[in-house]
C-alpha cells in the first residue's frame, strides 16, 4: 500500500509540474516575453503531456484509492507473458499489472493469480499456482461444462 501511495503521490507532482509549466509559458506567451519561436509551442506540449499523464497513471490511481481503502479488489489468473525492464509490471493476457519492484519474484512463464485493483491494475498480492492446482481447476472446469 506504502508503494502505491508513494506512485500517486509522484505522479501528482508530475502532473502539477506540467500544468505550472504551462500556465508559466502561457503566461509569458500572453506579455509576449518569448524570445524563441520554439517557446510559443510550449504551453501546448506541457499541456499534451500533462493530459497524457493524467490519463494513463494519475486518474487510476486516483480512482483506486476509494478501492484500496475498502480492500475491493480483482482476482485475475493466468500465465505471465513478459516482465518489464525495472520490474515494476508484467502482463498476463495482453493486459498490464503494475507492482513494487521490490517485492517482484515473478518468473516468465509462471502461472499466477493476482489480486489487483480494478482501474489502474495495482497488484495487491501475487499466488503462485502450482502446476497440479492448475489442472485440479482444468479438470473441475470441464467437468461442469460435460
């Protein structure tokens, strides 16, 4: 929880940043202080990658901690398929699971089933399954579909 905490609150100073840079640059731009040409398209280019920020790690994690507080999470099951560079996600079925990097003890080609949350795929806690619990749930699930 301490890590997930800590990444939101990084990525709020991230985003605040950007939007200080361009309301600065905007403003600069507005007493026609710029001394470029170059700097007229700053306000725009902090503004984009502040949105993108906002999006794709900010929102999510805002939205989860409403989740984090009252333990609603998700259980996914699968196979890992690629672990990142610095160790801080792996994906299972095409879909991203962030994670502390210090807790990762994730192998490729491990089966697992994660405990995550449901917007920005915050893993909470990773199970192995073992290769006999895997066929005890393919043996049960075919069994209920005869």
């Amino acid at each position: 929880m301490r890590y997930f905490i800590a990444n939101l609150s990084v990525h709020l100073l991230i985003t605040a940043a950007f939007i200080a840079f361009t309301c600065i640059f905007a403003a600069r731009n507005r007493k026609h202080k710029t001394k470029h040409v170059v700097s007229f398209f700053f306000p725009i280019l902090f503004a984009i990658v502040a949105i993108v920020d906002i999006v794709i790690y900010t929102a999510p994690r805002l939205l989860d901690i409403n989740n984090m507080v009252n333990s609603n999470y998700y259980y996914t099951t699968g196979k890992v398929e690629k672990i990142g560079f610095l160790k801080n996600y792996f994906i299972i079925d095409g879909n991203y699971y962030y994670l502390n990097p210090l807790r990762n003890t994730l192998n490729e080609e491990d089966v697992v089933r994660v405990k995550h949350t449901p917007y920005s795929s915050f893993t909470v806690e990773i199970t192995n399954i073992s290769v006999m619990e895997q066929e005890i749930e393919n043996n049960a699930s075919q069994e209920s579909e005869n």
